[in-house]
C-alpha cells in the first residue's frame, strides 16, 4: 500500500501580498484557476499503475477547513479516496510532521504502509516521469530504502541543497546516497553540475511507516520519543479522520527538518534521479517563470498597460497596472497592499513580512476577504471603534452560536434569507431587513437557503478584534 502524505506547512512569506499566514503559498491560485494543493492532490491521486486509497495531509489547524474547501472542489473525481488530516498547532520544521504522520498510519492503516512525502508548494510539469519516478521508489522502499528524490539540475543553484549519488543499486533505476551537501556557492554549484553526480534534494520522500520509525528511534531516540509523548496526547476532533496535535506537548520537539534527524544519518538511503520539469515557488519570479511571455519578456495577469517595459512580471486582478519605462520589476497588487520589487531582490520580499510582524501589523496575515468554513467575510471599512463587513454565508452554513463582550452588530441581508439566533428569539430576514445585536447577546447566522446569503454586517464598540468571540457550540468543532 502506498499512502501519499502531503506537507502543507510553511506562510510562503516570498510570495507576500497574495500569500498571507492564514492564506499561505499552497493555496495560490495559477493562472488555470487550480491552487498549488490542488495541483499536489490531483498528482498523487492520478499516479499510475498504483492505487492510492488514502491521503494523509499534514498542515496547521488554522488552515484545515481552506484545505478541506480545496479537496472538496475535486470531489467529483477522487470521492473513492479517504482522506485523512493531521492538525500542527505551530510550524515544526519536517522531521516532527513526518514523524507525526508515520505514527497515525501505524496506528490506523497498516505499519508496512509505503509514505510517498510531497510538499504542497512545488510545480512538477512533467507527470509521466513523476508516475516513473514514484514507481521507482515505491519498489525500493518496499525493500526496507528510505528513498529521496534527487531532481535533476538545469543550472548551478545556490539556493537548493544537493545529493551525491554513490554506486548503483541493480535493477533499480536508482543510486545509493554518497553524502548530502548544504546549499553551495556559486562555484560549488557549477562543479556539481559539471560532474554529473548531484541532484537537488526537493523534498521528496518514500520510505516504509515501520522502517521510517526504526531510522527515528536508532538515529534520533530522542526527537522520536518527543514526537511520540506529543502524539500519545493527541486530540481526536469531531471531524472525521482527523486528528489535532497538543500543542505544549508539540512546542517541546526540536524545531528540525527529517534530512538532518535521519536521511543525513542512516545507511540505507537511496537516491532516484527524477528529470520531472521541477520547479520549487520560492519566489515571484520563479511563479512568473510559470506565465506566458510578451514580445518584450512581459507576464502579466490582469488589467495591465506596459510602455517601454521589459523583462517584468505583473500581477493584478482588481485593478489597472499601468508602467512605463522600467525593467526586471514584479509588481503584485491586491485589495488592501501593493508590492514593487526588483527581480534581483525578489527573495528579501520575506523581509517586509518581518517588519510588519513588528510592527503589529495584521496585513501580514490575513487578507480583506477572509475565509471560513461557513464562507467567507470581507472588511470593506473601519476607522476608530466601527467596522463594516460583507459576509457571505454558503448554503446550508452556520456560524457558530456566540457572543461579544465588546462590541454590537447591525445585520442588513442584501441578497438570500438569512436565520438568526438573537438573545431569546430567532427570525427569519429576507432582502433588506436588518436586525440589531447589542453587545453580551448570543446570536447565529444561518444561510438555510440554496443560494449564498449575503450580508452587510456594521460593528460599534471599543474593541473591534476577531478575538474577542465567545462561542459556545460550532458546527466545525471550534469550541
């Protein structure tokens, strides 16, 4: 049995305006209208000669329910796949996920599982060799390999770090693992190119759940027994298959990637070389690669006027962009930030994400248009101790029943019928009624129709902050 495990972790802070901490890099929509996640589900579900009967996706609990709206977009096709989630309270780096994970497929699907590891942010345009790539190892860690994919380099980069492959293992396609090398230098990288023998390490992995375990336990004893306290306290959610993490017992795991805790340790490592037109989204220029070109090296999405402008990447879908007289430039604008930046500088783009962190700043974050699992809510405007919303409510959705302590709310339906929970009494709003919800109230919003409900909902108070809820029960276990 082969179990694909999806990585979705990391805030993609390279790619900020459009990827944000609660709205991260795997959910960025590419110019096909299918997010990254999307494109990594669909991969690993399609493989061929190899029925995948379940996929275990490992992400922050903060991004369940966008995940879990992601999949169910590609529901029609994959509906005979379960699919399984493992909830992180933080970001732990790759060897506690991984470890996390191999302990829930032993214990609910089989010890002798194959764990196919994918990250959820990388392109790979070339699936017939990916299908080959992943046939390769499956055959070997079947044979007790912990396998890693070697992605076959283009170009000296010094971003990425590589593999040395070492003698060949018969009859397999595939090479033992000579050493792991960090992220080189310029002159470095060329000499790994020139040789013949270094691959990228992308990020890939296949190995045995009990053998991945036994590696842990004889390199590491004591990241495992960290990973394995943490996962004897796990919290099993009203959600089906899915399980959330403790979080003190998760922020005691060292903060370390699998490479360092095992694959860089163990002897029974394989390399497969995998040509499969790779690309890590690291950047915005690397996306941009991604996109058509003009006559001039131009790629653009959206409204754009380009005069005298060559070599540049644009990107907006709300406005115009108009430039004129520059060069090698990526602009990204959204709704509420706006990003100019030289490709030469594309990867200190991570650089403003941690000065708006301290300065306290929430853009860093989250966008206008939040989702949930309900639907989603937009901050059209606010100034001091009001806020005005748009919510939209999808069919057959509810928020949970709550209450403020420090703010009302003024509720005008635009479009759909809306059910409401107010204090004591519950009615019913068609368009353009309104209802008033003073603070200390229990209140609920429920859309019972077959059409999105869509609201305007005006706040007033001292303090307008998203924490300042109190639910007390939820449909989506958020109690």
């Amino acid at each position: 049995m082969l179990i694909p495990v999806i990585l979705s972790g990391g805030s993609g802070s390279r790619l900020w305006p459009v990827s944000r901490e609660l709205y991260p890099k795997p959910f960025i929509k590419l110019e096909d209208g299918n997010s990254l996640i999307q494109k990594t589900f669909v991969r690993v579900a399609s493989l061929k000669n190899i029925n995948v009967e379940n996929i275990l996706t490992i992400t922050n609990h903060e991004h369940y329910f966008l995940t879990d709206n992601e999949y169910k977009q590609l529901e029609d096709k994959y509906s005979n796949i379960d699919k399984h989630f493992l909830l992180e309270p933080i970001a732990r780096n790759t060897a506690p996920a991984i470890i996390s994970g191999a302990l829930l497929l032993q214990e609910y699907i089989d010890d002798d599982a194959v764990m196919l590891v994918v990250p959820a942010d990388h392109i790979i345009q070339d699936e017939n060799e990916f299908n080959a790539s992943v046939e390769k190892a499956y055959k070997l860690a079947q044979t007790d390999y912990l396998v890693t994919f070697g992605i076959q380099p283009d170009h000296p980069n010094t971003g990425f770090g590589y593999i040395q492959q070492g003698e060949i293992i018969e009859n397999s396609g595939a090479y033992k693992v000579k050493r792991f090398c960090e992220k080189p230098n310029i002159e470095t990288a060329k000499q790994f190119l020139e040789s013949g023998e270094y691959y990228w390490n992308g990020g890939i992995f296949a190995f045995k759940v009990s053998i991945l375990l036994k590696g842990i336990k004889d390199y590491n004893a004591n990241l495992y027994k960290q990973v394995l306290t943490c996962y004897n306290h796990k919290i099993e959610t009203s959600i089906k298959n899915t399980i959330k993490l403790d979080e003190e017992y998760f922020k005691g795991i060292e903060d370390i990637s699998i490479d360092y805790a095992l694959m860089e340790k163990a002897k029974n490592i394989a390399v497969v070389p995998a040509d499969i037109n790779w690309l890590d989204v690291g950047s915005w220029t690397a996306l941009g690669s991604l996109s058509a070109q003009d006559e001039n090296g131009n790629s653009s999405e959206g409204d754009c006027i380009l005069i005298d402008v060559n070599n540049s990447y644009i990107k907006s879908n709300d406005r115009l962009v108009a430039m004129v007289g520059v060069d090698n430039m990526v602009v990204v604008d959204t709704p509420d930030a706006l990003l100019i930046v030289h490709k030469d500088n594309a990867q200190d783009v991570k650089k403003i994400v941690e000065q708006l962190k301290i300065a306290k700043n929430e853009i860093y974050k989250i966008h206008k248009t939040v989702n949930r699992p309900w639907g989603t809510y937009t901050v059209l405007e606010e100034g001091q101790n009001f806020k005005i919303k748009r919510i939209v409510v999808k069919p057959k959705q509810s928020l949970s029943l709550q209450m403020h302590h420090h703010r009302s709310e003024h509720w005008v339906v635009v479009s759909g019928v809306a059910k409401v929970v107010n204090g004591e009494k519950e009615i019913f709003l068609d368009t353009n009624e309104s209802t008033f919800i003073p603070a200390g109230h229990q209140h609920r919003l429920e859309n019972p129709g077959v059409l999105d409900l869509v609201m305007i909902e005006v706040q007033s108070g001292q303090y307008l902050g998203e924490d300042d809820i109190v639910r007390f029960s939820d449909n989506y276990g958020r109690v």
